[in-house]
C-alpha cells in the first residue's frame, strides 16, 4: 500500500521567483532553490 508524503513550499521573499525552501514530510533534509542557479539539497543529521 502507497502512503503520501506532504511536501511544505516556503518562498522566503513571497515571490516564486526567489529564494524558495523546500521541506519533505518524514525525510531529515531540506532543499534550497536559487534564484538562477541550481539546487542545493541539505541534510540535517539527528
């Protein structure tokens, strides 16, 4: 059986055009979008 994950978006600025983070439910990590640049992909040791 398939469970769903929340995914939580926070646009930092209140614009989808900059600093953007991104938080998955039950992962220990955060993402971090750039404005112009890749992602970086954070993980959080417990």
């Amino acid at each position: 059986m398939a469970y769903g994950k929340a995914i939580e978006l926070f646009l930092v600025n209140g614009t989808a055009d900059s600093l953007i983070t991104a938080e998955l439910s039950n992962w220990n990590g955060r993402q971090l979008r750039f404005p112009g640049r890749k992602s970086l992909i954070v993980n959080e040791k417990t």
